[in-house]
C-alpha cells in the first residue's frame, strides 16, 4: 500500500464516502481517546484486548455448538485468517524506513533551522505559536485537544456537504466577510476532495 493508497483511504474516510467504515473509524478512535483520557494507557490496551478476545473467543465457541448440531465438519472459523501470511518482506521494512529517515531529516533539519534562528521571521513566528499554544495547554491537556481534532475532523467534511447550499445562499447577504470564509472552506475541501 503506498502513501497515495493511504491518503485516498483516509480522505474517504473523513468524507464519509462509505458511512459504515467512516462511522466504526470515527466510534473507534473517539472511543479510544476518551477511553485513554479517563484511564491508564494500560488499562486501555488490556481492555481492547479482552475485548477482542471475548468477540473472538464468542464466536469460536458459537461455531462449535452450530457445528456439533449440524454434524457438519467446517473446521476452523477463522482458518482463512490464520493461514494468510502476515510476515513483513524486507523491502516493505526498508520503504517504511526509508521514508522515517527522510522525515526524520527534515524535521532535523527545520528544528535545527527554527532555533538557531537561520531567518528571524520565522524563529519569531515559532515563538509566537509556542506561547499560544503554552496558553491552550494550561486550559486543555493533549488528550482533550487529540478529542476535539478527532470530533472536528470527521464531522467538518460532512456538515459541509450537507448545508453548503443553506451555508452559501443563507449568510452571504448578511456579512461579507462570510463570503470570504466560504469561498476559503470551498476550495480548501474542494483541493482535498480532488485527491480523491
């Protein structure tokens, strides 16, 4: 799967162009995150998988009984599961690598650059952003912002979609400055939407 597969995948995802696994994302990863904001990341861990487990553990047993019933000899319920391979070639573990490094670098790179002040305006603009983002961090922790950013991501798109006539023709005669945001929000989700 390649970096193009992945971002078309997730753009799909957030734009809800198959509701069933946009929403089982969506629940999941909202689940997850106030699961780890209440509990410990170990607690968590342990929870989804004793979940898993009991899902699995469930429907081996069902199978079982259905088969004893039946006298039918299907075998194992998860057998196409146990027999695919799963193993990492070394070539995919060398892409995945490759591309760490080249991010890695980069963000060496940019952090080297940023601190050691190569142009003022933008060692300024970091501090600018750090001391907002001191503000932000005194009034919310990651994990409520990770919360926020994951109702805001999968939500956004699709309200968009939904009352962008009502958005567009409902608020444009009362403030002009509307009709800036839209314009900017349009081709924003226009340009990502294009990636598809």
């Amino acid at each position: 799967m390649t970096h193009l597969d992945v971002q078309r995948l997730s753009l799909q995802l957030i734009h809800w162009k198959e509701p069933k696994k946009s929403a089982l994302a969506f629940g999941l990863s909202l689940l997850v995150l106030i699961s780890m904001a209440t509990l410990s990341v170990i607690s968590v861990v342990s929870y989804l998988l004793l979940t898993c487990l009991c899902i699995t553990i469930t429907f081996r047993v069902y199978k079982s009984v259905i088969q004893a019933v039946q006298k039918s000899n299907e075998g194992h319920p998860f057998k196409s599961l146990l027999d695919r391979d799963i193993s990492l070639s070394a070539d995919a573990v060398r892409q995945i690598a490759d591309q760490v490094i080249v991010h890695l670098n980069q963000f060496s790179f940019q952090t080297r650059r940023l601190l050691l002040v190569e142009d003022l305006v933008d060692s300024l603009k970091l501090a600018a952003v750090m001391w907002v983002m001191t503000h932000v961090g005194a009034v919310f922790n990651g994990l409520t912002i990770l919360i926020l950013a994951d109702i805001i991501f999968f939500t956004s798109p699709l309200i968009y979609q939904k009352k962008k006539v009502s958005m567009m023709w409902g608020h444009v005669t009362t403030n002009r400055s509307n009709v800036v945001i839209l314009k900017v929000w349009e081709t924003f989700v226009t340009n990502f939407s294009s990636n598809l």
